[in-house]
C-alpha cells in the first residue's frame, strides 16, 4: 500500500518542478528586457503568461492536497510553499507592469540590470532547493542554496540603498525620484520574497530534522 | 461527554460571526463615505468605533482560546484567523483616517468608489467564508468565496495599477501623487488582506481534508 | 532521561536572551543617536555590528535546532521566533542607515526622538517577554509585556499619522517629504515588528494552554 501511494507524493514534486522552471523563465527574462530597456506591451504579455501559468499550478496543487491522504510533508507546508512561490513571480510581472505604467520602458538603468542579475541567481538558488526537496537527503545542496538566497538578498539591500541614495543625490524632479524609487524598492522585494520561501523551505527542513 | 463541549465550540464561531457582522459594516461605511466623499471627522468615529469592537471581539476570542480545551480547529489557526481578520478592519480604518489627514476628505473620487466596491464585495465573501467554518461540509460555499475574494484581490491590482498611472498622466503636482498614491496602495493593501485571511482558511481546510 | 535532556533546552533560551540583551542595546543606541542628532557613519557601524552579531545568533538557533532531537516548543515555533526576532534589529538598523543615505543624519527630530522611545519601550518589553518563556509559570508576566508592547504600536500608529500630517501642512519641499515620510514610517515598521515577534508569542502560549 506504501507502494502504491507513492506515485501520487511524487506529483507534488513535479508540479513544484515546474513551477521551478517557470519561475526561473521569468527571471531570465526579465534580465533580458532589462539589459536591452524594452519593458513594452510585447515584454508584459510575455511576463503575464507565465505568471497565469504558475497560478494555474498553485492551484493544482492546492486541488491534489485536497484530494490526496498522504503527503511528503505537513499538508500546511505544501500549502505555504506553494503560495509563497507564486508570489516570486507575481514580483517579477509586478515591476514589469509598472515599468510600463510609468513609461519608463525604453529607458536602460545599470542599476535595473544589476537588480535582474541578482534575481536570477536568486531564483536560480531556489529552484535548486525546492527541486531538492524530493530527496531529504540533498539537506546540503537545500542548505547552501538557502545560504546563497540569503546572501543575495542581502546585496539586494545594499543595492537599493545605494541606488536610491544616487537618486536624491542627482536628480531634483520628485516625479523622477518618486517613480525609480517604487522599481528598485520592488525589484528589492522581489529577493526578499525569495528569502520568504527559502525560510518555509529551511522551516519543513528544521522538522524533518 | 463530547455533547458538553460542543457549546464551547460554538462560542468560536459565535464570536467569528460577530468579527464577519462588524468587517460588512466597516465596508459598507467605507462605501457610503467615498460615494458621499464624506471622510472628516463623524465619519473617522464611527470607523475607529468598529475597529475598537473587532479588537475587543480578537482579544476574547484569544482569552476564550487559552481556556479552553478542546477546539474546532487548530489552536494556532484560531489564533491566526482572528488577529489577520482583525487586521481587515484595520487597514479601512487606517484609509479613513489618512484620508482626513491629508485633507483629502471632501473630495469625490471615482476612482476610490470603484475601490470601496471592491473592498465591499471582498469583504461580504470573507464574512461568507468564515460563517461557513461553522459545518465542514461547507466545503463548496467556503472555496467558491476563496476563489472570489482572489478574483477580487486581481481586479484591485489591476485598478491601483490604472489609477497610479493616471495620476502620474494627469498630475504634475507630486504632493498631490504623494497623498493619492498612498490612498490607492492602502485601498489595493484591503483587498490583499481579504486575500491573506482567505488564505488562513485554505489552509484550514487543507488541513482537515 | 529527562535530566541529560534539559541542558540542551537551556540552550535555546539562553541564545535568546542574548538576543534579547543585543536589541535592547540597539534600541538604547538609536535612541541616544536620535537625542544628539548623530547618525553617522560611526553610529551606523556600531549599528551593523549588533545586527551582525543577532544574524549569528539566529543561525546557532537553526543549527541546533537542526541537531536537537528535543525541543522546548514546537521546531517551526521556534525557527518563526528567532527570524522574526531578528527582523527587529534590522529594521532598526536599516533606519539608521536610511538616515544616513539620506543626509538627513545631522538633523535633531523631535518626532524621531518620540518614536526612539516608544522603540525602546516596546523592545524591552519583547525582551521581558522572550525571557519569560523560559518558564511557562511566567505566563503572566509575558501576557502583560504583550499587552504593552500592542499598546505602543497604537501609539506608533498615532505618532505616525500625526508626523505625516505635520509633514504635508508644514512643508511644500516633495523631497523632504518623501524621506521623512519614509523614515517615520520605517519606525512605525519597528513597532508592527515587535509586535509581529509578540504575535508569535502569544500562539506559543496558546498551543501550551
């Protein structure tokens, strides 16, 4: 019966997987549009697929904790896992729209592409651990990626207090301040949400210990 | 002896009605007052009277958790439940309040209305939500109010995203951005938190299946 | 059995109450900077190194929560604590270096000293509270350090609708007010975090009651 009760645990994992990918397609754009400044409908439409596509996958796995007895962890665990993940690229398409919304599309900001960098490595990191997951015994590869996470979202704070000194430093329009200053304070975000879920991920770790 | 606990247990839900009865009333004021575009210092009274009554009915709710024995739910789940749908009543206040203090009160906006609308509908299929908890076998009425409050929690990303980026088209005067900006994010952050209690109970319910 | 267990318990709450002496100590420096108008570089150092000692404190709490078969609250109780206790000093120091960012780290604010003192109060509070938990008898002494530290967030609250409004009324200069704006928010964030760590608090106890 073990047995047979496997095959379903192993369809969490692979929805996670897939949400994995998702989330790294998403930042690797984003690094793209980043570098050549072209934040524009084409840019967002592309960004809003894969963010419906990994709602529709948050929502498969909340269906299949709703109709499956077994589970690899605490069913709540899956659940704030699940939803806390989706929220990364909500981020990502959050800062996309907004470039778009306060015409600032065409514009190239080293700061912006330095931003993009640290968030793929980040969601590169957590990829690697959630795909971890599957097998406990990767506690070391899940670990170090926290670790990792962790690190990058400290010099994501570093970068936004520095990028958002130069602004008041060098500009003296509000509105130009005002508007740089909401897109480096989410792009921010966007590491610290995956901080968020590396903390759920390192919290079902701390159980299982 | 399970006959003479029950009424324990109905004490929660009691007491979780009263919580559901008091968020409608807030929405339901809060639109009143941005249709009339009547925020001063009447209108401020009444919301902090309702705030006060949602804090009163959290903190009995917590007194009643610590001495009882046998709960509904998980204790830690309870314990959620009230503080993040207290926190509702909250942020409607907090806007009430802002609203005056940046002398904003007299004006119309139909831009707050269509948020007020939103908030209302959001609030009324979270009362519809927590009342279900009442009898499991709700499952279908408490899911379809989830998924509602999460349709809602959209629709008030996309109109913040609208409504902040006609400000910056229309406005060249950043105090006036400043302050409206400020109202629309706190009316986007009513329907987020709508969404954050929704999610309490999905994870209530995914517990339980 | 039970015997050679206890030492290990002690563990834990002994790496709180370090905790708890370090952002006690951090509040005691942003208050006595905020008095003389002293947030320099020198006062930000001093800062960044009780931020860095209660990061190192946070992952000897993990780390032996990863070791520790035996454990005084539930595993994820406590991770949750630590973490969030930790946000604290943070939150304090990245006060102090916004100050700095925004050259505004000469200037006496009597609204920053009154938020200084209501930071101090309600850590010290958080740090009462911490400390009781070493002995579930105290639960009233932690009930009552909860109370107040929920009292000074409304106050918080109070002050920071009451700065801003100051802030709009008495000055038309955009960008003093977007970084004031942001500073007495931030320090509102102190209050919200301590009374986040509270939160936690409270539904250890209510899990225990």
């Amino acid at each position: 019966m073990g047995f047979s009760l496997l095959p379903r645990e192993h369809q969490f994992f692979d929805l996670f997987d897939k949400m994995a990918d998702a989330s790294v397609d998403a930042a690797r754009l984003f690094k793209q549009f980043a570098a050549e400044g072209t934040f524009d409908e084409a840019a967002n439409e592309k960004m809003r697929a894969i963010e419906h596509l990994c709602d529709d996958i948050t929502h498969e796995i909340i269906d299949k904790l709703n109709r499956t007895f077994i589970t690899p962890f605490d069913r709540e665990d899956i659940y704030a896992l699940a939803h806390r993940f989706d929220s990364v690229v909500d981020i990502i398409h959050a800062i996309t729209k907004r470039l778009l919304l306060y015409n600032l599309h065409n514009s190239v900001s080293k700061d912006l592409i330095r931003f993009s960098e640290l968030i793929e490595q980040s969601v590169k990191s957590l990829a690697a651990a959630v795909r971890g997951l599957r097998n406990l015994k990767n506690v070391k590869i899940i670990s170090e990626a926290c670790i990792e996470i962790n690190r990058l979202e400290n010099l994501g704070d570093q970068l936004r207090d520095e990028t958002i000194g130069k602004l008041f430093d060098n500009s003296f329009d509000p509105l130009y301040i005002i508007k740089w200053k909401d897109i480096f304070q989410d792009a921010e975000r966007a590491l610290d949400q995956c901080e968020d879920v590396a903390n759920v991920i390192e919290s079902i770790m701390v159980k299982q210990a």
